[in-house]
C-alpha cells in the first residue's frame, strides 16, 4: 500500500516536505490508520474500493491543513476528534475525485486507473456516494452543529460548483468573474472548511476561525490557478493524469481566457479542440507559445501571488510558532510548484 510517507512528495519538494510534515509525522500516520478504519465495511466490494482509493495515495493535504491549523491556534493536534475530521476532509475529497472522474470520463488518476475506468461508473457513483455519508457520520460523533453547518454548506458548494461547470463546458465565452466562482465553490471552500475546523477544534477565537477561514481560500485558489498552469505546461507523468486535459474536457480556465482575450481570433481553434476532444498536431505547443510570449503564465502567476500574499496576512493574527510558519511555508510552494 501506497503511504503518506510516499506521496507527499508529490506537493512538496523533500527539503520542505521534512520541515512542515516532520511537525505533523504521527497525526498523518494517524490519518492514514484512521482513513482505513473509515472505509472499511462488512461489504466485501466496498472494503475492495476503500483499498484501491487509499492505495493510490494523494497530496493529503487537507487533512495536513486542519492539523496544522490547530497546532497554530493552540490546539491539540493529535487529540481524537482532530484527526477524525481530518480524516473526514481527507474522505470528502476523495469522494469528489470519484464524482469528478466520472462526470469527466477520466481515465487516469495519480498515474493509475480512475475508479470509474477500472470498475465502471455505476460501481463509482456508489462508492463515491458511500465515501459522503460515511464522512458524514463520522462528523456526527463530534456533536457539533457548527462544524456540520461548514460541512453541510461546503459539500453544497462543491455539488453547485460542479453543476456550474457542466452548464459551462464547450462555452469560451466563460468570464473571469464565472471562472472564479466555479473555483472557489469546487475547490477554496474545502481548503477553507478544513482551516477553520481545525481552528474550532483548537477553540479559537472567532476572529481567529475567520483568518483562517480565509487563508484557506486565499490558498485554495491560489492551488487551483498553480494546477491550471500546470495542466498546460507540463506533461502526463508528472500530472498523473492526461496533460491539457481541461480543454479536451470543455473547460476554459483563465489562462485560456486571457488568451482569447487578447487573441480572439482563436476561439475557433480553442472549439475545434474540444469538439474534437483531442489536440491536432502542434496546436498544444501553439497555445503555450502565444500565452508565453503575452506573458500570460507570469500573469496568472502574479495573480496566485497576490492571494498568497493575502493569505499570510491572514496568518498574522496568530502567535508566531512552528505551525504558523509551515502553513506560511505551504503558501510558498504554491507558487514556486509551476515554475
């Protein structure tokens, strides 16, 4: 089985990996004991799935967030309830990825099969459907209507942004202010959600829980502009999946859209591309080249900068201490990862 201690490489160089995960060994470690007990069920099939899901790894960076969040606020990191919400953002994910696959017709997912390729949709609907209501009844046991109210609400947010996105696929005419909505409801809302959990574990301050809250979605999106970036300058490998694989998927992200803005000549080819649902020969290549040479990647850099920026500031309300500067230290690969 594919460990923590073996994927978290794939967010953060080694060097970094150390200082920021050494701080947090044992509460992963419990994550990942905690994750197996979470998925497991009398069902033979189901215990087969959970094993393929947590077997294939993951950044688990989620969980890392919640953790260190605590830790930053004076909380017990390591207490119970901690590392079963942890666990139960680390499921919440999780669960979207299926969803996600399928509704993509994803073939691959950190560099092996997706759940819906290798078992087939119906099969991933279900199990991803399972991963939510197991989650869900963890979360109970904490006995915590404000914690249910952020789980209930970002949940809701992810299935709205998914749903946005679908009314949006094949559209070039997405604007920024749409782009942005889809990405905070699919992805900054969980990051947040895990931050200012962490913070009411560790009985923070309500002034505190909305720095936090923030950070996490200065960081979220931050995350997702690096990722788009990523998916059009690198390559398979390094992706685990399908490089470029949002355009073949009808989805315009926003270095396309400044793209097209200041070359709009180009919808036609960006259409023929997901009509297709396949690059022609040099058009990938093409599309870099125009977006290097407006400088569009150092502009859409700039902009994951800025919330990077915002989000430390979100940190200063914090006493300064080793968990504070990892989670600064976080902001900083974030923008480093798509150079």
């Amino acid at each position: 089985m594919q460990t923590f201690a073996a994927t978290k490489r794939e967010l953060f160089p080694d060097s970094t990996a150390r200082r920021i995960f050494g701080l947090i060994k044992r509460e992963m470690a419990l994550v990942e004991d905690e994750f197996e007990r979470q998925a497991a069920s009398n069902i033979q099939v189901i215990n087969y799935l959970g094993d393929y899901l947590r077997s294939s790894g993951g950044k688990r960076v989620r969980p890392a967030l919640l953790i260190l969040t605590n830790h930053a606020v004076g909380g017990r990191g390591s207490a119970e309830n901690v590392i079963r919400l942890a666990t139960v953002m680390e499921m919440l994910h999780t669960a979207t990825l299926v969803h996600d696959d399928i509704i993509d017709n994803a073939d691959l997912r950190r560099n092996r099969s997706s759940v819906n390729a290798r078992f087939g949709n119906q099969t991933a609907v279900l199990m991803g459907d399972w991963l939510y209501m197991s989650a869900f009844e963890t979360s109970l046991r904490e006995r915590s209507l404000e914690i249910l109210d952020i789980l209930t609400r970002l949940t809701r947010k992810m299935t709205e942004g998914e749903l946005i996105q679908l009314t949006m696929i094949g559209n070039v005419e997405i604007s920024e202010d749409e782009y942005y909505d889809i990405l905070r409801r699919k992805t900054a809302y969980l990051f947040s959600g895990c931050c200012e959990i962490g913070a009411i574990l560790g009985n923070a301050r309500p002034e505190v829980q909305v720095a936090v809250r923030d950070y996490g979605m200065n960081l979220g999106i931050a995350f997702q502009l690096a990722d788009d970036l990523l998916d059009l300058t690198s390559d398979d490998t390094s992706l685990g999946k399908a490089a470029g694989s949002d355009l073949l998927e009808g989805k315009v992200t926003l270095p396309l859209i400044l793209l097209m803005r200041e070359r709009p000549g180009l919808r036609a080819e960006l259409e023929a591309v997901m009509y297709a649902g396949s690059y022609h020969e040099g058009v990938r290549e093409r599309l870099s080249e125009e977006m290097r040479s407006l400088q569009i990647l150092d502009k859409i850099r700039d902009i994951a900068a800025e919330h990077t920026q915002a989000a430390r500031k979100n940190l200063e309300i914090l006493p300064k201490n080793e968990y504070r500067e990892s989670l600064s230290s976080i902001l900083d690969y974030v923008i480093e990862r798509n150079r």
